[in-house]
C-alpha cells in the first residue's frame, strides 16, 4: 500500500519525505538532510536511515496503511528494539482527509474526545454505523470497533486500517475477513506481540487451505516477514483444525477409524513435525506439542514409518527440559512414563525456584488426591532432598504456617 513518488507529512519531525523504487527494487525515501535505503515486504519497508544533519544512522521499519504508515526507530545498525516513534500521512489523503471532522457534529468531536474506551458501547447506534465517524474514533482507540455494526466489521476497508496501526483489533474483524489474507498478513506483520490472539481467532478454513498457518509452521514467516508468535498458539490453532476434520469425517462414516480419518491424522502428525523442526521453541511450545499428541486415544496422530509416537514424545520433553525456562514445573505433570527425566528437571526447578518453605514442599512432593497428602517423588535422589531440606533451611523464607507445615512434612517422611 506504500505511495511511490507521493509526499507523506511526519509529524514528529515535521517533515515531508517521498519513496521512490530504485533499479535493484530498493526502496529509497528522502526528505530534508537525510535518506533511508531498504526493502519492501508487502506493506512493511525495513531499512537504514543516515541524517547528516544530527550525524545519525540507524534503523527504522515503516508498516504503511491505505492513508500513510506507523513506523519506529533506532539509533545504530545493531539488531535491537526499536522504540522511536515516526508516523507519517500522505499528504494527499491528509489533504482529503482534513475535512472529515467538519463532517461531524460537534456533540461527536466531543464524544470521541472525552470518551473512554468503557463508555463505547454507549454510543448512539447510528453513529456507531457510521464509517466517518468510526474512521475519526479509531484515530484514538481501535477498540470501538467492538462496537460497531456488523455491517462496519465487514468492511475491509475500515477494518484493514485498524489492523494496520494496531494488530489486536483483527478480533473485531468479521468472520469473512478473518479469512481474508491481506487482513491477516496485515495484522501479523503490524506487532507480533498480538501474534498469538490472532492466530487462534483466525477461521479454521484458512487452516485447512495451508495458506498463512502454513507458512509460519515452515518458516516463521508471514509473506516472507519473520514473525514472533509462541509454538503454542500455532498448535492449537492447527490442533482445532484437525479434530474438526476428524470428527466431521466420524460422523459421515459413523465408523471411529477409516482410511480417511487415518490419513487425517498422519497429516496432522507431519504439520506437528514441521512445527517441532522449525519453528521458535519453548517449554509451553513444546509441551504443547505433546498434549496436542495425547489430547485422545481414540484421535492420537501417527507417526511416520520411521518415527514412534514414544519416542517423538520422549524427543520433546527432554528438549523442553533443556530449555530450562518457566515451563519446568508444567513439563513435570507430563512426562508421562517418562520418569526417568523426573530428577534433572526438578533440579533445574530448585534452582530457578525462589528457596520458601512452600516451594520445596511442591518440588521434592507431588499430591496424592486418594491419601490427601503430599508423597515424596519416588524418582528422587535422597541426596537431592537433603539439599533442598538444607537450602530451604538456611534462606528461611515463609510464614510460620507455612515452616510448620514443612517441619512436618519432612518429620513424617523420616528425612531428619
């Protein structure tokens, strides 16, 4: 949607700069003292800036929308967070758009400016079916979309704008233009921090068709931009996908397992595959993987000829564990018959744990429902506990009740 050789107004600087696309398919925009050189994917332009006129270089990445772009900055060619602000509008569609509050009330203006976003839903119907109104109201908050006539979720015009300056209001769009590529890419490539919100909200046609889903599970890509989206969110955004088709194929043959269901599951096992050989991985990410694998008995995906479902299993909590993040003690509830992992994992869980009376009790102890008590782990070493026993001792961290309840923990477990 970038404007080639069509001035565009930044505000923070008060300047005007103009692109233009050179013989190599860079893209080049200059304004006063200053340049910046780089490439076009879709919508988004990733480039360097050098201004002679302050000395700088640096790099900056502009997102553009029908009516101008969002961008931000930083100084240095060193990949980092970018947390300057330059946002800039076509000077031919500010020009057009300049009269657009005239056309408004002025109870109107004054309503978009005083209102919070917990007061949208109170908006007079018609206004909120209204595209001039809400295209001024957005300016402030993208949210008011929630509110708006379904008539005006539809639009792709309305819609597309909003996703473009802030990715999270891809969930107001409707149902058709959730499934609407351009909207998608739009969203995702606006700020990944929504990434996961959008992932699972969008329809599961889109997943069926491999379109969007597909590329981020091979490449972490959308349109050829690299996004950052937890492994999680794209699991079950795939798993949704696939239990669908499953049980939309049992209840046409009535028949539990058939050579379509099967294949459907080999399908849904391989995507698992490329998701695991792929994609960002965490603890969450991985674990999700694995509680995807075991979600049913009757629905378990199926390995290749040359792959267990044991083993794949196996392959991801040993690498969940290595990663040694927040995911440690959730990991612990699902190794399954893998207990044999039990004892290296809750030691890297002592040691990121804050040493409290109540932490130790739950890394050395799981609960027993049937005796109402908390069991030592069998897979524990002795030696381990004594450490733990010791260390917790030494910190002394916790409420009485909660040192009383420990002291008795480790008196009727025989641990002195």
């Amino acid at each position: 949607m970038i404007k080639l050789n069509t001035p565009y107004h930044v505000a923070e600087e008060n300047v005007t700069v103009t692109f233009t696309e050179v013989n190599n398919g860079a893209i080049t925009g200059t304004y006063p003292n200053a340049t910046l050189t780089g490439t076009l994917e879709g919508n988004v332009l990733s480039a360097t800036f050098q201004n002679s006129a302050v000395n700088a270089v640096g790099l900056i990445e502009l997102t553009f929308n029908e009516n101008g772009f969002e961008g931000k900055w930083k100084n240095g060619l060193e990949p980092g967070p970018m947390r300057g602000k330059w946002n800039g509008e076509c000077v031919s569609e500010s020009a057009k758009h300049s009269s657009a509050p005239a056309t408004l009330t002025k109870e109107q203006l004054k309503w978009i400016e005083t209102k919070d976003s917990w007061d949208y839903e109170e908006a007079p119907k018609e206004w909120l079916d209204s595209k001039d109104f809400i295209l001024v109201a957005m300016k402030k908050d993208e949210s008011i979309l929630e509110y708006v006539s379904e008539n005006l979720k539809g639009d792709k015009e309305l819609i597309l704008a909003a996703v473009s300056k802030n990715g999270s209001a891809f969930q107001y769009a409707s149902d058709k233009l959730k499934a609407d590529n351009e909207i998608i890419w739009a969203a995702l490539t606006q700020d990944s921090d929504y990434a996961g919100i959008i992932i699972r909200d969008i329809p599961l046609g889109v997943i069926k068709n491999e379109t969007i889903l597909k590329e981020m599970a091979e490449h972490s890509t959308v349109g050829g931009k690299k996004i950052n989206f937890d492994t999680r969110d794209l699991v079950y955004a795939i798993q949704r996908t696939y239990l669908d088709r499953i049980y939309e194929e049992s209840n046409k043959s009535k028949v539990e397992q058939n050579e379509k269901i099967i294949n459907i599951r080999r399908e849904w096992f391989e995507f698992n595959q490329t998701i695991y050989k792929n994609c960002t991985k965490n603890g969450d990410g991985l674990l999700s993987l694995i509680q995807t694998i075991n979600h049913s008995d009757d629905y378990t995906p199926l390995p290749d000829d040359n792959t267990s479902v044991d083993d794949y299993v196996r392959s991801l909590l040993i690498e969940a564990i290595e990663l040694n993040d927040e995911a440690l003690a959730t990991i612990l509830g699902n190794v399954g018959d893998n207990t044999d992992l039990i004892p290296k994992a809750t030691e890297l869980l002592w040691n990121k744990c804050e040493k409290s009376y109540w932490n130790a009790i739950n890394t050395i102890s799981l609960y027993d429902e049937d005796e109402g008590i908390q069991v030592l782990i069998e897979e524990l070493s002795r030696d381990f506990v004594i450490k733990v026993i010791r260390e917790t001792r030494e910190f002394d961290e916790g409420t009485d009740e909660e040192k009383d309840e420990f002291e008795r923990f480790v008196s009727d477990n025989g641990l002195e």
